[in-house]
C-alpha cells in the first residue's frame, strides 16, 4: 500500500511538472512568427538641459506613452504596444508575423510614423525609437 501511494505521489508530481513545462512552452513566440524590439528615449524633458547631464526620467515618462503599430500602407492601426520603463530609457517587444509593419506614436494631437519595418520568421527586428517631446 506505501509502494502504491508513492508511486501516485510520484506521478503527480511529473504530471504536474509536465504540464508546467508545457504551459511555459505555450508562452513563448508561436512558430512562424518574428519579434519587434527596441529602446525607446523620450526627451527633452524640460526646457533647458545641461549638456553632460542627464536626469533619470519618472518612470511614467515611457509608461503613460504607447507605441502605435500599423499594417505597411500605415493606414491600418494594428496594436497600441506598451512601453516598459528601463531606467533612462524604456524598451518595447512584440511578437508578429511576418510582414511590413509600421510603428508611430501620438504628437501634439496627431501621429508620427516611423519608416517601414520588416519582420522575419524566427528573426528579431531591431529598431529603437526616438519621442521628441516638442520641448523647446
């Protein structure tokens, strides 16, 4: 009767740690698919900086800002893509199909789009962006 309950416990415990691991693998990128990342810098931050110094941002500076990802004619908003905050600069990541893609963001009541980008299979894309705040 011990040998059998052990044995349960056993099976429980890699059945259990299966189905972690596959869950995990569930998470990741999906075959067939490419990643969008970068770093993304925010600024000026205020009207005057002094040259050789640069204060770290609040962390809402890239957190209360998304980027903007459309289909290749630019026309077509796919996703808002959030901006983790990294210190003093934030980062993006998305995983997507392959194809053309296009990021933006909102400036001043409107949008500015970024060049065209092309995303592989099996591939990251690298591309970092510059916000110009308009602060002059």
């Amino acid at each position: 009767m011990k040998r059998l309950l052990a044995s349960l416990g056993i099976l429980t415990l890699i059945l259990l740690a299966a189905a972690a691991v596959s869950g995990c693998a569930a998470s990741g990128p999906r075959a067939g698919t490419g990643i969008l990342a970068g770093k993304v810098t925010v600024g000026p931050l205020t009207p005057v900086e002094r040259p050789g110094v640069t204060p770290l941002p609040d962390p809402a500076v890239f957190t209360s800002r998304k980027l903007l990802l459309y289909s290749a004619d630019g026309a077509t908003l796919i996703e808002e893509i959030p901006i983790q905050a990294a210190g003093y600069y934030g980062t993006y990541n998305v995983t997507l199909e392959p194809g053309t893609y296009v990021l933006g963001y909102r400036y001043l009541g409107g949008v500015r789009q970024l060049p065209a980008l092309a995303v592989e299979a099996g591939k990251t894309t690298a591309f970092d962006v510059a916000i110009d705040t308009g602060i002059r």
